[in-house]
C-alpha cells in the first residue's frame, strides 16, 4: 500500500465516523436504544458509498469487504450513546458533523469513480451520490425531513467540492491538493450556509389561473 492509498483509507474512515456520529445524533434526538444507534450510524456512513459502488459494479460494496469500516461505525455510534447528552444543542452539532462528511465523501466519492473509470462529469454526481445519500436514508429511517430535499445549502456544497477536485485532477494538479482543495471548499460552503442561514430559495404557492370553458 503506497503512502496515497494509505491517506485514502484514512480519510474513509474519518468520513465514516463523522457521518456515523451525525446518524448517531439524530438517533439521540429520537431516544433510541444502542442497537438503534448502531444501525443509524452504519446506514448514515455506509448509505452513499453503498449507492455509488452497485452503480459503478463494484460488489460486494466496500464495508462488506472489510470488517474495519462495521467496527467504526458501530464503535462511535455506542461513543455518541454515552455522550449525546454532553452536547447542549445536538441539531448543531448533527449539523457541523455533518457538513464534516459531505466535505470528505464528496471529494473521495468524486476520486473512486474516476479510478474505476468513470467520465469527469459522471465522477461528480457520484461525489454528491456519496455525500449525500447516506444522510437522505438516516433522515428517511428516523422520519425527518431530508436535509437534501430542504431549501438548505447541502447538494450544492458537494457538487461544488466535486467539481473542484475533477476539475483540478482534469487540470493535471497532484491528487493531494486537489483533494484538499475539493474538501476546503465543499466545507465552506456548507459552513458559510449554516452560519448565515443561507439558503437556496423556496417554492412560494401561487394562485392557479382560470381558463375559460372551452365549449
């Protein structure tokens, strides 16, 4: 294992457990028990990666082949279990945890689509594919509004850091600024939105208009 593939392995992790803690979260917001938290937080870190490998026919998906990405997930979901209730607001926290992974899935997503062959564009929308639908089955499974179907700042955040990164790989940049690049402005993004409340604007219900009969 070269020292990249080394970085890559690591920052997967890292992305599973802040995507598995957010799950975690939003499982500490619903009482549920520690088997709840368990399954919250593996569906959460393993959701988008799991979507983005059956499309690009890479099976079984990567959490089946190694055990190490269950025991993550499992072992800081069971962490948030015992210390949920240190956070004064948990939908912030959810909320910072959240923005964490949608910056680091996005980018990885983006970087194995590319090595398993796919064109620029297609490699972008399974980085958002990545980010995102982890966090659309948990909100789903715990019967919340998703945060990607809100008028929030979510999926473009991880189409911009998407973009960046192919763009700059496509660029002939070297892959580890390219992906701190990607992740830097994916984070910011998303940060930006949720410290200022920005959003994308909303669907305002509007009078229907009157036709005439037609005879």
């Amino acid at each position: 294992m070269t020292a990249l593939d080394a970085l890559l392995r690591w920052l997967d992790l890292a992305g599973i457990a802040v995507f598995a803690a957010s799950g975690a979260l939003v499982a500490s917001r619903k009482q549920m028990d520690a088997v709840g938290f368990m399954l919250v937080g593996a569906v959460t870190g393993f959701g988008g990666g799991t979507v983005r490998d059956l499309l690009l026919g890479r099976v079984p998906p990567f959490w089946l082949r190694d055990p190490t990405w269950l025991a993550v997930a499992s072992g800081v979901a069971l962490l948030v279990f015992f210390t949920a209730h240190l956070f004064e607001s948990r939908f912030r926290a959810l909320l910072w945890a959240d923005a964490v992974g949608l910056a680091l899935f996005a980018v990885l997503g983006a970087e194995i689509a590319l090595l398993a062959g796919a064109s620029p564009w297609a490699a972008v929308l399974l980085g958002v594919v990545t980010a995102s639908f982890g966090g659309v089955v948990r909100d789903v499974i715990c019967n919340e509004i998703p945060l990607l179907l809100r008028k929030e700042i979510y999926a473009l955040a991880a189409l911009a850091g998407a973009a960046t990164f192919v763009l700059l790989r496509m660029q002939g940049i070297w892959r580890d600024p390219a992906l701190l690049a990607g992740m830097g402005v994916a984070f910011t993004i998303r940060a930006i939105a949720i410290l200022r409340g920005w959003s994308l604007p909303a669907y305002r219900p509007r009078p229907g208009r009157d036709y005439p009969d037609r005879e």
